[in-house]
C-alpha cells in the first residue's frame, strides 16, 4: 500500500477524490457541487417567482377584475357577492329587492348613454349584467349604441352573465347628434348579434311585436324541469287563493330554451316567460316580465348565476 492509497477503503475511491473528472477545490468543494448549488437557486429563484405573480393576480381575480395573462375574464369572481352592472330603469319593486339581496349581489345603475369609452374594461369589473330599460318612456331609453351592443355580445361570450328584460335594447341610438334612434334597426339582432334568445317577430299590420306591449292577467307556469331558475316553483303565484298577476309582456318569439311561460288566465294566449340560451360558457336570460313580480325566482336566478 502507497501513500496514495492509505486509509482509503475499496469502493471509496470517489469519496477521496470527489466525481470523475472534478477538481479539488479548497475546503473540499468540487465543480460537482458547485453545479447542484446552482441549480437549488435556480429552483428557489423560480418559487418566489411564482409566488410572486400570485400575489399580484390574486387580489383581481378575487374582486373580479379577473386578469390571466393579458386576457380579461368576466365572471370569476371569487367573493360571494355578485358585482352587479343595471343597465338601464328598472322598475322601483326591482331595485328594492336588489336592495334586500345585499348578501347575493351588489348593484351599480347606469345608463346606456354614459356608456361610452373602454367599453370592455368597464363590463368586465363586473360578474352579470342587467338590461332593464322597460321602464323608458322613449324609443331612445330603450336604446344601446353599436359598440356597447357589441361590447356586450363579447362580454357574455368569455364568460360573462346578462339578463335581459322585456324591450330592453331594442332600439339602436344613434341618428341626428347622436340623440336619436338608428330608423332602419329594430329589435335585438342587429345590436347584440345572436345573444338574446328571442327575436322581435313580425305582428299585425307589420309592427314588429316587441314594440306593442300586451297587458295580461294569468300566472307563471315551469316548463323546464331541470333549471335552477324556477327549482321548487312550479307556478306562481304559488297558492291557487291568490290573485293571478296583472303583467305587460311582448309576443316575442323564442329562439332557445323556455325555462317558464306566462298563461293568460283570461283566454287561450300564452306567451314565452324566461328563455335562456345555452352558451359555452357565459349566460344569457330573458325575462319576458318584470321580475320584481315574482320574487322567488327572481332570487333563484341571482342563486344561478352566483
């Protein structure tokens, strides 16, 4: 045994003289491990990296300012409370209960008109949005310009929510100043594209239906069986010893699914109640009544799209 090989055991050799091919450095350290330190930074410099673009996204994805990457996402709120947008005069018995329903929604109203600039930015800080111009007395406050309509139409398709109630949006603004009506739009199409689940039907002398009102006394009654809409409701009003409900509804004509009708209890007419039209992802509901007259369901709806 030389001088070279003593006290060094068969098998021990690497342990003596570090990898093949390392150098020995001072106190021991090899290239070897001079590698692996490198690479445990290079693995904590990435977990605080990712840490770090947690903590900056997190807080917009929890208020619903919903940011992954450069891409907006309408929808993803992370609180309980839905952000609520009112496009639009509701009628007061609607914002009352949205005023009773703090713990599900919190509102925003807002007319069509100062809707105007960043369009997308502005949709997107909220989780649904509410169409409820019923309450206009003017064809122009029943009206959306082309770029909110189109604002809209994008926002539901990436995810967003919006209900749409009665001849809410039917009229396109525009015209003279920008004060009027666009003379040649009428009805949904042309404004949202195929958004909203009925169309505005041609009527008697060629009026188009969504522009005259029909006054009914009758009752709510469920046609889809399996909608969280109307879950445990299956007309209403509810109690047989209650007095059917006096509502203006259109003889609109549905383009999708017909969560709920309206039955005249006054001759054979029915007409649609809620559509909703299926979606990949996103919602889009018509109320084709005041929802504020049927409170349950209209909880129902917010619990849905919560």
């Amino acid at each position: 045994m030389n001088d070279e090989t003593a006290g060094v055991f068969p098998g021990d050799e690497d342990i003596a003289t570090g990898y093949p091919g390392d150098e020995i450095m001072p106190e021991g350290i090899t290239k070897h491990s001079k590698k692996i330190d490198k690479r445990i930074v290079i693995v904590v410099v990435a977990i605080i990296v990712v840490v770090a673009i947690f903590a900056i996204f997190s807080d917009p994805i929890i208020s619903s300012i919903n940011k992954i990457g450069m891409i907006e996402i309408p929808g993803l709120g992370g609180t309980d409370q839905m952000q609520m947008l009112v496009i639009g005069q509701p009628s007061v018995d609607l914002l009352a209960d949205l005023d009773n329903q703090r713990d599900l929604v919190y509102y925003r109203v807002k007319d069509a008109a100062n809707l105007e600039v960043n369009l997308a930015e502005q949709l997107a800080e909220f989780d649904m949005i509410l169409l409820d111009q019923h309450m206009g007395t003017t064809p122009y406050d029943k009206s959306v310009s082309r770029a909110l309509g189109e604002a809209i139409e994008n926002y539901v398709m990436t995810g967003g929510k919006l209900v749409v109630v009665m001849d809410s949006g039917i009229y396109r603004s525009g015209g003279e100043f920008g004060t009027g009506i666009a003379n040649d739009v009428i009805g949904w199409e042309e404004t949202f594209g195929n958004l909203i689940p009925v169309e505005c039907d041609e009527g008697q002398q060629g009026i188009p239906t969504c522009t005259q009102p029909v006054f009914v006394t009758g009752k709510i009654k469920r046609l889809d069986q399996d909608s969280e809409i109307m879950q445990g409701i299956e007309t209403a009003p509810a109690d047989p010893r209650y007095d059917p409900l006096n509502m203006t509804t259109f003889d609109v004509k549905p383009l999708s699914k017909q969560v709920a009708y309206i039955d005249s209890v006054e001759g054979t007419e029915n007409y649609p109640g809620i559509v909703e039209k299926s979606l990949l992802i996103g919602k889009s509901i018509y109320f084709n009544y005041d929802p504020a007259i049927t409170p349950g369901i209209w909880q129902n709806t917010l619990e849905y799209l919560r």
